[in-house]
C-alpha cells in the first residue's frame, strides 16, 4: 500500500544542526533523522513512505522569503518527485496574497503556518488576510493544532477556534495537524469531528491519544479528510503507520488515510 506522510520537517544543511538542537531541547524527543532533505529521504525508504510532505515554516517575516526559496529547492532532481514542499507566510507579510500568488505558481501546493510561533490567536485579525487568500485560491492550508512546548502555557489554535476559522471561511482548505489539537482530542470530538476541515494523524501515539477516542473522532469525520502524518524528525513513520494500522479500520479507509485522501487534496489524482 502507498504511503504519503503529510507532515515532516527538514532544513537547510547548515542549518539543520542547530535546528534540532534547539527543538529537541524545547520539545525533550530524540529526532529520528538529522533533519536534511537527504535524512528525510533516507527515513521515507527505511519505512516505506513514497512521498513526504515538507512543511516549512517561517516563525518572523524577515525568514519568509530564505523559508520560500528553500521550500522551493526541494524540486530538486536529486530528490526525485517525492518530496512536496509547502511554503509559508507569515501574517506581518504587507502583500500576503501577492506572496501566495507567487508560490501556487511556483508549484508550490500549499502552506504551513504555526500559529504558537507566531504568537497570534488562530482565529485573529492578523490571520484572516492568510485565510482569505488561501480560501481565494483553493490552496491548502497546514496549521498546528493543539497544545505545543513552545507556548506550554497558551494554546493559540484550539479546536473551539479552529471551529470558528471554518465558519468563516467556507471552502477553506484546512489541514489541523495532530488529530485536530495535540492533547485536546475530547474537543476536537466535540468542535470539529464532522466539519469540513481536514486532520493529520500526526504525533499521536506519542502524546497517548487512546485507540478508542481516535476511533471515536474518525467515525465522526468525513472519511475523506483524515491523513496519515508522522511530523518527521520528531516520530517514525513506521511505527505512526502501525499505530494506524492497530486501529482495525479495514483495507478502505487505510487506503484513504494513508495516500487517497492526500493525493485527492493535494490535487496530484482523485479518491
């Protein structure tokens, strides 16, 4: 069975050591790779993942566009089509829909934000020019969700929130990572299970979301809008695939979660 991991990290190579450096302090998780394209690739063949989605981030707007040209790089022949990496914008970007413009036709096919890093409520004012120009485009949008070590205290995108973008924005291409909300999965249950907005399995395990709370949110959900991910380096995607396959969901709805619905939102086929 294919295999797209819709949510991984890599850097630049000179940058990469003190990326995960810094992240495994932050976040005390061992990653599983040296954090390069190349490591990523090497990871994706140990455990069998065809294509990886990269997601960039750019946490100031002064990295925006060294973040953009890097997504860009991963196009590259040496990585032979199985990298699809996502931009990034920051919300103090003065052109922030002339930026999304430039990337959609720079091949890119969608683009992370974080929201923690930024330091803005998800459903602020500060984000909605993101919202509306990805919602303009039909361009996917990549958001962390949940509870994160670097804002331990104040979580900037809860499911309650999340709900609200939604409402907002009909049609927007939404993809909250980590089930909905790291470590809130009762009110991702309660707030977004059944809504048109998009989840990666992302991370999960790892935090102890129970078989039977994830079974509960993915019979709630519409079939076509769970993902696999792994948030590579900081998860095996072997072991997350497992995890998936432990559920006893049946061969239909592996396939989706695993490569269908990614190509399908991803615009690369249909399910």
């Amino acid at each position: 069975m294919r295999i797209i991991d819709f949510h991984t990290h890599c850097f630049p190579p000179h940058l990469a050591p003190k990326a995960l450096s810094k992240l495994s302090e932050n976040i005390h998780i061992k990653p599983e790779y040296d954090g390069t394209a190349e490591g990523l690739i090497k990871k994706m063949d140990a455990c069998g993942i065809d294509k990886s989605v990269v997601l960039n981030i750019a946490t100031n707007y002064r990295q925006e566009s060294k973040v953009n040209a890097f997504a860009m790089s991963l196009f590259g022949e040496e990585y032979g089509g199985r990298l699809i990496p996502f931009g990034s914008v920051h919300p103090d970007n003065p052109n922030i829909r002339e930026t999304i413009k430039t990337l959609i036709d720079g091949g890119i096919k969608g683009i992370k934000i974080h929201p923690d890093y930024t330091g803005n409520m998800v459903d602020s004012d500060e984000l909605k020019p993101i919202f509306a120009a990805c919602c303009e485009f039909g361009l996917p949008i990549a958001i962390h969700a949940g509870w994160d070590p670097v804002s331990s205290t104040l979580i900037h995108a809860t499911p309650d929130k999340i709900a609200k973008v939604i409402r907002e924005y009909p049609g927007l291409r939404l993809v909250a990572a980590h089930m909905g909300g790291t470590l809130q999965w009762e009110d991702v249950l309660r707030h977004l299970a059944g809504k048109d907005v998009w989840f990666d399995i992302s991370i999960v395990y790892e935090y102890g979301l129970a078989p039977t709370l994830i079974c509960a949110i993915i019979d709630a959900h519409p079939k076509d809008k769970i993902v696999f991910g792994s948030d590579g380096p900081w998860s095996c995607p072997a072991k997350a695939a497992d995890y998936i396959r432990s559920l006893g969901l049946g061969r239909d709805m592996e396939e989706r979660i695993f490569y269908k619905n990614a190509e399908a939102l991803l615009g690369l086929t249909t399910v």
